[in-house]
C-alpha cells in the first residue's frame, strides 16, 4: 500500500479533493503546498 498525501488547506487553491481526504482521515500527511521534496524522500 502506498502513501497519501494531502495539500492543507492554506496553501490550496480549491479544497475540494485534498480536504475530503482530509475529512475522512485517509491522509498520511497533510503538507502545506511545495510537496517535492517529501516525495523525494519518500521514493527514496
């Protein structure tokens, strides 16, 4: 199974997708806009 990552609320343009997520408690990591680098990370 994989990660679920999440763009909070401040940094979103529309809320719509990552704030459902969110709502349902499905992510793993709510992460204010630039997500590049945890993804990085996370591949790596």
């Amino acid at each position: 199974m994989g990660n679920v990552i999440a763009e909070s609320q401040s940094s979103c343009v529309v809320y719509g997708m990552p704030g459902e997520i969110v709502r349902r408690k499905l992510a793993d990591l709510v992460l204010p806009g630039k997500m590049t680098e945890e993804i990085i990370r996370i591949i790596k």
